[in-house]
C-alpha cells in the first residue's frame, strides 16, 4: 500500500495489485465515479475522485495506528482538524488530507474508518 498513490490510475492500481475483488469504469454513471475494489481487504480505491477508504476489517498495518483509536487521543500525532464534524474530522496531512469517521460522536469516539487522498480538503469529493 506504501507504494501507491490515490492519484494513480485504474490501470495503474490493477497493474500493482491485480486481486481486486470488483472494479468499476470511471464514467457519470458509475457510483462515485469509479473504482478499484478489494472487498476481502476492507480497500476501496475510488478512482475518479482520488482517495482510499480503509474500513474496519482492514488488517496492514499503518504509520500511525489509526482505526479503533480515540478521537481524544490523536491530537498528539496529528494536531487540529482542518474540519471538524460530530463523526468525523478531515486533517490537512503532507501528501493531501486525512479524514477519520468515528463510531460515536464527542471525544469517547473510536476510529471505524478512515480515507486519505492527494487532494487538499477544499478539492475532495468523499462518495457518500
């Protein structure tokens, strides 16, 4: 996962990791755009609005231990949100931005799933 980017193409994520579970062609039709999916991982590339979703059964590892952590505790390593909401944050991160969904609101929330993409938060698109 390291070596890929939410910016690549369909082909290019097929080509690095060809055991995805479904995949659907970028057009207006198509949900949220498009995407490479790999159901059995818990992955879900959304390819025409460049970012990756990271789900609950996802079981790689992370540079920072992201899904099941408090929302209280992530000040630390990851600062202020750019945006807060009541179930989630958005983080303005180095490569892009961050964006932590939270399984309760207010600070005992814990981290059910979480997207990152190369778009600054003013120019992501999230399906909903």
């Amino acid at each position: 996962m390291n070596d890929i980017k939410p910016s690549y193409t369909p082909n290019e994520i097929k080509d690095k990791f060809p055991c995805f579970t479904s995949a659907e062609d970028e057009s207006a039709e198509a949900k949220c755009g498009g995407g490479i999916y790999f159901k059995d991982k818990d992955i879900f590339f959304y390819t025409k609005r460049d970012y990756v979703e990271i789900g609950p059964r996802f079981l790689g590892k992370t540079s920072i231990l992201l899904l099941g952590t408090k929302r209280n505790s992530l000040f630390k390593t990851l600062g202020n949100p750019k945006i807060k909401d009541d179930l989630w944050d958005a983080y303005e991160m180095q490569y892009g931005t961050l964006v932590l969904h939270y399984d309760v609101a207010g600070a005992a929330g814990k981290v059910k799933f979480f997207q990152f993409s190369t778009l600054t938060t003013e120019a992501l698109n999230l399906c909903e």
